[in-house]
C-alpha cells in the first residue's frame, strides 16, 4: 500500500499544479460565465471524468505505448486543435432565428461532453499522468497498477473539488459581470477568442524528447 507520509507529499503537490493557470482552469470559469455556477461544476465533473480515464489508460500501461510512439502526439495534438476550432467557431453562431433555447439538461450535457474532450484531446494530459504519476509509486509496496489507480483517484478527486469550486464560485461571479449590456455583447466573443488561444496553445506545443 502507499504510504500515508506519500499520499500527503502528492496531494500537495497536485493542489499546487492545479493553482497554476492551465487551460482547465480557463475552461471550467468560461462554461460557468455562460452557464452559470452549474456550468462550472459540470465542467468540472467532465475534467474529473478525463482524469479518471487516463488514470486506467496509465495504470493499463496504454498511456506509455501511446506516448512511445511518436505520430500519437500529433494526432492528440491536431485532433484537439480542430475540437477547439469547432468550439470556437460555434460560440461565434448567433442563435437560430425563432429556434427555441436548448434544454437545459442538453446544454450541461453538452458542457460535460466538451470539458471531458478538452482533457482527453490534450496531448500534454497523457504525457503528465506517464510522468508524473509514476514518480510516487513505491515498486516495492505492492502491485504499481493498484498504487497507479490509488494515486489517479486522489487526484480526481483534489482536481474536480477544485475546478468545482473554480467554475462554480469564479463562473459565476463573470456571469453576474455579464448581465452588462455590452459584457453580454463581448461574452460570445470573449469565449472564442480563449478558445482560439487554447488551440494556438496546442499548435505550438512542442512534443517533449
């Protein structure tokens, strides 16, 4: 079993990446603006979602295979790059004429779709779970996979407690900031253009040796 004394030493170490601005971050508090504090929290169970994910992916030693074998990277890379630009491109689309207003169980459905997509086409999230996770495992405290699993779950669970109270309480404070006329106005634009950085993010992203 891994250490209490080890299981302290990562979860600090999780909270402090996660303090730092990443995409994730940009992403949860953008839905929340247009969703409001659900949105957020939803987009944050969409990142939980991803990460649980690639913890199997890691723990099944597919994210080694993948990352070994050099197209994959640019693949992930293009294959999110084309994602955002489809995200962008949407938010930009003015509401269909006398169409009514999605539900809004659909709308949060689709937020969970996207986040977790966000996550999973990031080339840079396998290659953190490959190098980061291994670091705290103990080889000779028992089976790695069973210590991979424990180690992605406590980071599920800091990163989506996290992003939810990120998306939720920042979300919802843009929200309440875009009732404005002209920050209602900006809003769309403002939610593309991050998105567009995200994806110029990917694009120059370099593959690491």
């Amino acid at each position: 079993m891994i250490s209490l004394n080890t299981l302290s030493m990562f979860s600090l170490a999780v909270t402090m990446l996660l303090l730092s601005p990443g995409p994730n971050m940009a992403f949860v508090m953008a839905q929340g603006a247009s969703h409001g504090a659900r949105g957020g929290v939803v987009a944050a169970l969409g990142i939980g979602a991803a990460d649980v994910a690639l913890t199997l992916l890691t723990a099944g030693g597919v994210t080694a295979v993948v990352a070994a074998w050099p197209p994959a990277f640019d693949l992930l890379r293009w294959a999110g790059v084309a994602y955002l630009l489809y995200l962008a491109r949407k938010a930009l689309q003015p509401p269909a004429a006398g169409g009514a207003a999605p539900a809004p169980q659909r709308a949060l459905a689709a937020v969970f779709v996207r986040s977790m997509l966000n996550s999973l086409l990031n080339p840079k999230a396998l290659l953190f779970f490959m190098v980061f996770l291994p670091q705290f495992v103990d080889f000779g405290a028992g089976a790695v996979a069973r210590q991979l699993l424990i180690l992605g779950a406590v980071l599920t669970l800091i990163s989506t407690v996290f992003h939810a109270l990120l998306g939720g309480i920042g979300g919802a404070a843009l929200r309440r900031l875009g009732r404005h006329a002209l920050a209602a106005r900006l809003r769309p634009y403002a939610l593309a253009g991050l998105l567009l950085l995200l994806a110029l993010r990917l694009v120059l992203m370099q593959r690491p040796l």
